[in-house]
C-alpha cells in the first residue's frame, strides 16, 4: 500500500501513541497537505467517506415510483433512477429483442442463444415471455459452469503450484466441479462461505465439504521452500507466512472486500486494520497446509469409515471396554488356533542348486537357509532350482534372516542392514522345456514394509520398485506370496526361483523358502516378531497385558482388512490439517505459533498471536479467546461463523456487488475487492445496502434469485449507448448499458458452438490442451502448438480447460484470461496486436472458421443461403440487403471458411450490446 497515506487522517478513532506536543500542529498541517498533494481526487473523495462500508446494514426505503403509471415493480430500477434524475439525466429505452436475448444468455451461461431461440423471443409478446427465458436459463447447467469460472478468477484458482517449481496439481479439478454443482444447485450463501473455510468441521458428514477448502488452497504454492528445504531453516519460516498471507488474503478480499494483507508489516495506511488483525487471522491458519487431502465421495462410505478409524483409536489405546466386547476374545481365540495349525503346514524347500549373477559365494545352512557372503553387488539375482515334488501349492514363503556375519546383523548385506527385493519370480520348466511356465501371484502379504517399499512392489513387475524392511533391521522378517491358483509339479518337472535385488547393492544377505497348501490368507498373514513370542507362550501363562497386546493386534488386523475392503479414497488438492506426508512436507499436528513481527521481519518475533479477525467490524466479537490452543478446525469455524454472521455488513454488501458486477461490467463499488479508503466509493449507496439486506434476509442467499431479480430490472434490460462524459464519467449512474466485450471463454465457448461441435460433457478432470514432456526440474515442458485443436479433448467448455499457472495458453492469455497468479475479481479488457493475431490466424480460430465453414455448405447450397446462415449462427440476426450482396460476393471467391473468419473478427460478434 502506499505510505504516503498517514494513519491518523483516516483512522481517527484507533488507538495508540499520540504526536510530541512540540510541533504537532506544525507537523499535522503538514501532513494535510502532503495528503492533499500527495493524493489524487478520486482517493481523497474516497478517504472521506472510508467508513461507509463499515456502517451497519439497514435497508433504506425504496423511492417513492417514477413511473406515474404505477407500472415500477423492480426495487433495482427505483433506487437507479432516482439517481439518474438527482444528476438530470433518465434511463434509456429498452434494448431490441435481439440484443437483450443475446445478452441475457451470454451473462447466465456464457453462451449464444441458438436462432430458434432469437426468433421464439422475438416472435413472443410480454414480461412474461422474459421471465421464462430467464428461468430456463438459471435453471440450465450451463449456469453453473458461468458462475464457477467467475469465482476461479476471484479466488485466483489454477491446476498448478505456480513458483519456480509449477508443479501439477492432478486432484484440484475437483473444487472446480463443487463450484460447477453449488451454483446449479443454488446453495445459500452462508453455506458456500462456511464450507470454503471450515466445511469439514461444520459439516463433517458431508464429503463435498472438504473439497470445498480447495477454496483456501486455490493459489500459488512454493514447493522448494514449503517442501524441499529443512523445517528449522528461516527461509522455510517465511514460507509459511507469505503462504498464510495468501490464504488470509483470498478470505478477506474475496467474502468481505477488505485489504489485510496491507497491515503485515504496519498497521493499515487508510484503513481500521491493525497489524495485530493480520497476524490474528495468520493464527486462525496456522494448522493447515495445502495438500493432497483424502476424502470418499460417498457419504456412506465416510461414515464407515470414520466409524472404523475410531475403533482403531480405541485399540490403539488397549482399550479394554472395547477389546474386551463384542466376541473379539473368542474371535481372537478361533483366529489362534487355526495360525497354531497353519504354522505347521509349512514345508522348508530344499534347492539343489543355488546361484548368484554378481558372483556371491552361497552357502547352505542346517535350518535349510542360505548365506551370502564374498562379492557383493551392485545389483544381484539369485537362482534357486528345486525339483522335489510339490502338490497344491498355494503360497510360498520368503524369510529373510539375521545373521552375525551381516552389518547389522542383517537381513540385508548393505552397511545398514538393508534389502531390496525388486523382483520375486517362479517358473517350471517340464521335461524337455525350452521355456518356463509362470506363476502369477496375486498378492504379497509382509510382517513389515519399509515406507514406500512394500512386498507388493516385489511382485508388480516394475524393476524401479522393491520391498525393503528398513529402519526395522537386525530382526526376521517374512513375506508370503499367494498365488492366483494352486499349482504342482510331476516327476522330472524343475521349478526355479528368481530374487532381483536391482536397487544399488540392497542384496539379501541370509533367505529361507517355504511352501504350504494352505488357502486361508488371513491365517498365512506374518505378524510380527514381537507377536510370535507372545503366540509362544501358553494363554494360562500370559498377563492381562499381554492378552491385551495380543487381542489388540488381532483386532487392528481385522480392522485393517475392513478398512482395506472399502472403496478407494479420493483426494483433493485443499486445506488440510492432517494429509499423507509429501517428502519434508507433513501435518504440523497442532496450529503453530503465531507471532505478531516487528515491521514484519522473521527475525523479530512479537507476542504471539491469538486467532481472530477484524477488530474494525461493529457487534462481532475480533478474537476467539475460548478455544481451545490445539483446537485447529474450531479457529477456522469461528472465522466462518464471523463472515456469515448477519451483522457483518461487509460480507453482505461485497458478494451483491460482485453479482452485480458480473452483470454490469462494473460494481456499484467499483472497486471489488477495496471496499476501504483507497477503493472507490459506491455510486448507488442506498440500492447497495438494499439489496444487501434482500440478498441476506428475503433471497436467503440465493444467487439465482439474485440473479433473477437483476436482469429483470429495467436497468439492466436498457439499450446500451455512449454515456453522458459531461454528467455521468464512465457511466457509473447507468444512463444506458454499457458495451461489453466477450471474455475469453465466451469467445472460445461460441465458436465450438457455432461450429456445431461444442461438447458439454460435465465434470472430471480437465483437459490438458498442449503437449506435456518432463522438465529439467519439477516444471514440465509444455508445447500448446503441438495439441491437435480438433481432437475430442478440445471441444469442452472451456471451464474444463487446464489452468497452468506460469505456462498460460497463449490465445487465452492474449484474450486476457487470469493465469491464477493473482486474485482477479474483475477482467481486463485490453487491446492489443496479440488478440487480433489470434483471432485471425491463431490455431484454434482458424480451425474453428474452417469448421465452421464445412458446417454452413453441408447445410446450405446456395451461396446466399450460406450467408444468410452464418450471419444467423454468429450475429442471430439476417443479413441486411448490403451484407447479402458483399458477403455473397466474398465468399464467392474466398470460402464459407474465410467469410465465418471475417465474421467471427468483427466488433459485432466480439462485444455484447
């Protein structure tokens, strides 16, 4: 923010250490006319009148009617030309049915109407026939995927992390298709607040609630000091507050227009912000991170699961209410006895011969194990041949063993102990084979898995991957290999065992096989070393404490496997307290410290911060002192709960001029994410506060209704024209509507839909519309010239379209669509070479034409008719007698193609009158 501004001229009624008396007149009158110089008119007007937005919401009367008729039904209207006739000017006439149902469907859905629907309206008569369009659209899902785009932009969403390493985000669609379904389904306004900030504490039992907080994670993220540098590190400190600052920062500018993050390093400039405010509400994020976060889609299977999670708690406890109820002892003494018979029925396989690819020296031990000693690695296979007869052989048994002779005691030869089995294999080969017969196993069961390398690893057929037991070394660990069907081997059949250690000399340093024709899996389980001693000692003989191990471990087993029958989790990139580690980036466990930082330097900590919010907002409590320190998702609740209290006037007034400026091209605060003394004040104060309090207490939070009440004012339906620049400057007063140029979706949206090929699938992930190589580092290559723009991928609405944050597509990025670095609450409408150029000749314009172009002359035969035609689907309206002649003439001579690319470039086409 600019310093310029003094906090004593716009501030009078914050607190703090008064000017030195000596001077302070001298000084004051200075920095009056600093501020007079320093400002220009349009600031000073509005540190004037800063406070307004502050005011508590009252809903002013309406104007008495302009219209001696009697006929003024619309509150919108009233408030507007009152204005209008207060500065001496009136509302213009209203807009020709063509215009108003173009503009109608490109504001609610983004795309055209069809010329069926141009003709109907026009052919109709009557209110009555607008309103019913107008229901017919809010009622579309094309809706949704309008308002959804319109929110993207606020809240600076994209697909990637943005920063020097723009890493995909593979799981952040799914916040877009929550915005898609919440605007289809109307949800109330406090309950689309709420679910953003705290859904899953809110409303825990329902799961689009927490893909609701991707809203807190739809920024920038910098993965290198977030991620990949040492927690204790200053440069990681920072991190965590400028990453907080962006999440504090999308909640205030986006739910009540206010500028926080202006007061990180001082206390606000022009507005009743404290830097104490700023680190208060850097406090009510403190225990949440941007992560992958797990989540099932059904509520069902949440519920189960949850239910299940919380049994493991209890178990994890030893519990005895618990572990002792519900048959889990008798359980556990039939699941006992059925191990104690299976433990028998495993028969040690003896090789008759056993080699090592690396030259390792092999040695066979009395327990019918074999040690490697000598040449070691990097890489090795040992080759084991057996041909003794097996019969119904249905698992197989690997342990790997400890031995003095090994680092560590082993199981592993490398200087930790370490293994790494990249592949475990078996084949028999029949008398006179020249080629082994494979078996497939489809499931490996261990007694432990190092993270990350789990004894499936060891049968998935990828050499990058392996089963490993580290940090558990120095101790036998087992893995069991289930085979998709029983198998056996006749007189002279050999079967040949294969151990891949690939993984830079992890070799195994001491292995035993076995064999069992055994099918109950859960009784072939390995358990754990501690465990088997237990299993050892006679039940009558075992302590309360023991029993309780044991049955905890069984049913924390049993609970494993339920868990493990569910439905996979999804996952969705969004705020998360508690998510799957990520390299150095965890869960803190418990919100951080917060500390208030001196002109916001790391390095000079203030107090700490408690979690809270605003102190400027009159009737709402600004700290939330009764929660409890570790209570993470309540901070968030409060927040919340604050934003959506009904006295908050500055949530209520910024989300109705938002939807106002959606409709108008500007808000009546201009200014949509300043309501404060450096923003724009409002040009219809009274209409604001009015719908305000109708958007809060008559329309419940309904956008639609909102909506609807909008485009069906006199306003809104008015032609649009030039504006008065003597009385009405940029025509804030709404004399006429303004001329507005269609967004990039728009224009990319209509020309898929002129062609006859816009595809409006729903939902999913996006479409990658540019060709992904791997990088040098994290960020990919990406080439948008090589994506085919005819392929199926590219024929979606463009809300489906991949958002890349520092890699924009070009031709959306020359039509000035955000790239998601910045909040974005209004679009810019800038011209420039770069748009001509790609709507010209740019690929996807040019394909479009020809598409467009083969549609028209497969439709149409007459070189007439295919004029008339175009000039339906890209103006919706016929041609004039002028246009027939020189259209016809040029597409004589240049193609249906060339004339739709001509069309398409033409102001008309491009802006919405």
């Amino acid at each position: 923010m600019p310093s310029a501004v003094p906090i004593s001229a716009t501030a009078a009624t914050r607190t703090g250490p008064s000017m030195p008396a000596i001077g302070r007149s001298r000084t004051g009158a200075l920095l009056s006319l600093l501020l007079g110089l320093a400002l220009p008119w349009n600031v000073q007007r509005a540190c004037a009148a800063s406070e307004w937005a502050l005011k508590p919401l009252q809903q002013p009367p309406l104007p008495p009617s302009l219209d001696a008729s009697g006929s003024q039904t619309n509150p919108i209207d009233a408030f507007v030309q009152e204005r209008l006739q207060s500065s001496g000017l009136s509302i213009s006439p209203p807009a020709a049915p063509r215009a108003i149902i173009r503009r109608l469907f490109l504001g609610l859905t983004g795309l055209l109407p069809e010329p069926e629907d141009v003709r109907r309206f026009e052919a109709s008569a009557g209110s009555w026939a607008y309103t019913k369009v107008v229901d017919e659209l809010l009622s579309s899902p094309r809706y949704g995927e309008r308002w959804a785009r319109y929110w993207m932009d606020a809240v600076h969403f994209a697909e990637t992390h943005g920063h020097d390493q723009d890493r995909i985000r593979t799981n952040a669609w799914r916040y877009r298709d929550y915005l898609i379904h919440t605007f289809n389904d109307d949800k109330p306004y406090a309950r689309f607040v709420e679910e953003q900030v705290a859904g899953d504490v809110l409303f825990p039992d329902t799961p689009e609630a927490i893909v609701a907080l991707g809203f807190l994670s739809a920024g920038p993220w910098d993965e290198s000091s977030l991620r990949d540098i040492r927690e204790d590190t200053l440069d990681r400190q920072i991190a965590r507050y400028v990453d907080r600052d962006d999440m504090l920062t999308t909640v205030m500018q986006t739910f009540v227009s206010a500028t926080v993050q202006c007061a990180r390093c001082h206390d606000h400039k022009s507005d009743p912000i404290t830097q104490e405010d700023h680190y208060a509400l850097q406090a009510v994020f403190a225990g949440v991170d941007r992560a992958n976060r797990p989540y099932d889609s059904d509520s069902r299977v949440a519920e189960r699961r949850k239910e299940l999670r919380r049994q493991l708690k209890l178990v994890s406890e030893k519990n005895e209410d618990f572990l002792l109820a519900g048959g889990s002892d008798e359980n556990f003494r039939g699941w006992e006895a059925q191990r104690n018979k299976v433990a028998s029925a495993w028969r040690v396989l003896s090789a008759d011969t056993f080699t090592s690819a690396s030259g390792a020296q092999l040695a066979r031990q009395p327990d019918g194990s074999i040690l490697a000693s000598g040449q070691h690695g990097p890489t090795d296979c040992y080759t084991l041949t057996f041909g003794e007869s097996l019969t119904d052989i249905r698992a197989l048994r690997l342990e790997v063993l400890p031995d003095p002779s090994l680092p560590h005691e082993g199981p592993g030869r490398e200087p930790n102990g370490n293994l790494h089995l990249s592949e475990f294999s078996v084949g028999f080969f029949e008398p006179s084979a020249s080629e082994a017969r494979p078996v497939r196993f489809t499931q490996a069961l261990s007694d432990y898995d190092q993270p990350g390398w789990t004894a499936a690893h060891a049968i998935d057929s990828n050499p990058k991957t392996a089963w490993g037991i580290y940090p558990k070394v120095g101790a036998a660990h087992t893995a069991i290999f289930i085979a998709s069907a029983p198998f056996s081997t006749s007189s002279g059949t050999r079967c040949v065992v294969q151990l891949r250690q690939l993984h830079g000399g992890h070799c195994i340093g001491r292995f035993r096989i076995s064999a069992t024709s055994v099918s109950d899996v859960d009784a072939l389980a390995p358990i754990p070393t501690d465990i088997d001693r237990l299993l050892a000692i006679p039940a009558a003989q075992r302590t309360k404490a023991q029993q309780l191990d044991l049955l905890a471990f069984h049913e924390t087993r049993h609970i494993d496997q339920q868990l493990a029958g569910l439905p996979e989790e999804s996952y969705v990139f969004a705020a998360a307290s508690d998510f799957p580690p990520d390299g150095a980036h965890k869960p803190a466990g418990a919100p951080r410290v917060v500390h208030v930082l001196h002109r916001g330097e790391i390095t000079r900590p203030g107090k700490v911060a408690s979690p809270g919010t605003l102190s400027c907002v009159e009737g709402l409590p600004s700290r939330f002192e009764s929660l409890h320190p570790e209570n993470e998702g309540g901070r968030r609740a409060a927040l919340a709960h604050w934003l959506t209290d009904s006295r908050n006037a500055l949530t209520w007034r910024s989300i109705v001029n938002r939807v106002w400026a959606r409709h108008f091209g500007k808000g009546i605060v201009e200014t949509l994410n300043d309501f404060g003394a450096m923003g724009e004040a409002p040009s219809h104060p009274k209409l604001l506060d009015w719908l305000a309090v109708w958007f809060r207490d008559e329309a419940k939070g309904s956008f639609k209704d909102l909506d609807r009440l909008i485009v069906t004012s006199e306003t809104y339906r008015q032609k649009a024209g030039i504006s008065h620049p003597d009385l009405d400057p940029g025509n804030r007063l709404l004399a006429c509507m303004s001329r507005m140029r269609m967004d990039a979706e728009q224009v990319r949206d209509t020309l898929l839909q002129i062609s006859g090929e816009l595809d409006l699938r729903m939902g999913g992930p996006s479409d990658r519309h540019f060709d992904l190589q791997p990088g040098i580092h994290v960020t990919p290559k990406v080439d948008y010239t090589l994506f085919d723009p005819a392929s199926v991928e590219g024929r979606r609405r463009s809300i489906y379209r991949f958002l890349f944050r520092t890699l924009p597509d070009p031709m959306m990025d020359a039509l000035d669509c955000p790239a998601g670095d910045q909040l974005s609450p209004t679009r810019s409408t800038a011209s420039t070479v770069q748009q001509a150029l790609a709507l010209w000749n740019g690929a996807f314009a040019t394909h479009r034409a020809a598409r467009i172009g083969d549609r028209i002359d497969k439709e149409c035969t007459r070189i007439e008719d295919r004029v008339a035609r175009l000039v339906e689907l890209i103006f919706q309206r016929t041609p004039t007698e002028s246009e027939r002649r020189s259209f016809a003439e040029y597409a004589r001579e240049n193609g249906s193609a060339n004339l739709a690319r001509v069309l398409i470039n033409s102001n008309e086409f491009m802006f919405i009158d």
